[in-house]
C-alpha cells in the first residue's frame, strides 16, 4: 500500500458495515453464494465475515489492521466509532436517513456491529481475518469467486490518488476468478456525485474486463446506490447472485 494509503487506513474508518448493509449495498443473494469463496477487501470491523463463516459460507475478510492482539483491535474499534460519529456532525447533509430511521437508530447499528466483529476476531484472529494492504494482497490468482471492497476507493478520491485505485482493482481482479464490486461510487466531501475517478476506471478496463454500474437497494450517503461490477471478458455474469436479499431481520432492523 503506498504510504498515502497506509496513513489514511490508520487515521480513522476501520469501522466496518453490518452483515444486513453488505448484502444490499452490494446486492447479494445468499441462495447463489453457497458455492462461492468470497474476499472483503478493506473489511474493518464489520460483521459480514462473521455472520456468513457462522452461517456456513465461506468468506475471508482482510485488512491493514488485522493481526493485532484482539483487545487492541477492540479499542481500535471503539475509538474509530466515536471518531465515526464526531465526523457525522459536519455531513448530515449528505446523509439520507433510508436505511436508518435516524442518527440513534444507526449509533446502535454500529455499536453492535463492531461488538460482533469483535467477539468473532477473538475466536477467528488467524482462520479468517487475514493482514493485507491494498495494491498487495497475500492470496494467490483466481483464490476467490467473488471479491467485495466498501468504503475506501472512488470514496476518498482526494487522499487516494488514480494509480492507487488502478492498482487495488487490478489486483482484486487478479485474485478473483468471477468478479469483483465496489461500493460506494461517490465521493466523500461532493454532494452525491461520482468520483472522477470511475469513468477513468471504466476506460482504462474496458479492453480487458466488463465494466458494469447497477443500482443497488441501498443508500445511506446520498446518491450512493450504485455499485460497480467488474468481470473478465469471455466469462458470463456471476452467478454470486444479483438479486437483493432481504437480509433486514437477520440484524434486527
């Protein structure tokens, strides 16, 4: 990861999404996930991995972070929540309160977001949560079916430069052999717009992979109800499914 990279994925964001937020933002339907590897590239604290190793899937999570001692990541976790919701002061404008009825509503989706990733990386700290940094990552070609990666690149287009966002989705191509998705589009400080950055994206892998921009059910910025799917020529589409779950009562919500 280049060093702008890494100093940006130690300042703050390593909270991640709930389980219910992954299978909408990236529009999964667990019936057609079954037989798939899947990675979550960038994972945080998020309870994705949790939820689906716990339910018999196969899912790896990775991040910069990973390989600590449990309790550190704990306080890592709190204290990026609090940083989270400080930083949520300067951008309710941005917010679209959809998925969350509220600001309370979504403090404690998160707060039992990270308690559950936090219980699951004490008990899984090697089997599931893998140390990795984006371009590089530690898993040989084709090792995944499906490859997921939220809330880092198209997002902080102004810290993450072009080549940095080049780079990380070849590299996530390289080691999926179906697909890989991307959420969200938007940049962080506009006000609902895509990055510059995704029709540079399209371009440059048009002549090598299929480019694809669904909408997804799933908004909490606003205007980020898009994903990007991205697959070699000659395969057909994935079949990780592209139907949403409704996946709302699995958490709670």
């Amino acid at each position: 990861m280049t060093l702008q990279a890494t100093n940006l994925k130690n300042k703050i964001w390593f909270l991640g999404r709930g389980f219910a937020e992954y299978l909408l933002m990236f529009d999964l339907n667990l019936e057609n996930l079954k037989n798939c590897r899947i990675l979550d590239c960038n994972a945080g604290a998020s309870s994705f991995c949790c939820h689906m190793n716990h339910q018999g899937f196969d899912v790896v999570a990775a991040d910069i972070l990973y390989g600590q001692n449990p309790h550190i990541m704990e306080r890592i976790s709190e204290n990026d929540f609090r940083t989270l919701m400080d930083a949520h002061h300067d951008l309710e404008d941005k917010v679209d309160w959809n998925f969350f009825k509220n600001q309370e509503e979504m403090i404690q989706y998160r707060i039992k977001t990270y308690q559950n990733f936090s219980k699951d990386y004490k008990k899984e700290e090697t089997e599931h949560y893998v140390n990795a940094e984006l371009p590089h990552l530690p898993f040989l070609d084709n090792s995944f079916h499906l490859v997921l990666s939220s809330h880092l690149l198209f997002l902080y287009d102004d810290r993450l430069d072009y080549q940095f966002h080049l780079d990380s989705i070849k590299e996530m191509l390289r080691v999926s052999s179906q697909e890989v998705r991307i959420y969200p589009l938007v940049k962080l400080r506009g006000q609902g717009e895509h990055s510059d950055y995704v029709n540079q994206i399209i371009n440059d892998l048009s002549t090598e992979y299929r480019v694809r921009i669904q909408k997804v059910n799933y908004q909490f910025r606003k205007g980020a109800n898009e994903m990007m799917c991205i697959w070699k020529k000659g395969l057909g589409e994935s079949h990780c499914g592209l139907t949403v779950y409704d996946a709302l009562e699995v958490e709670g919500k």
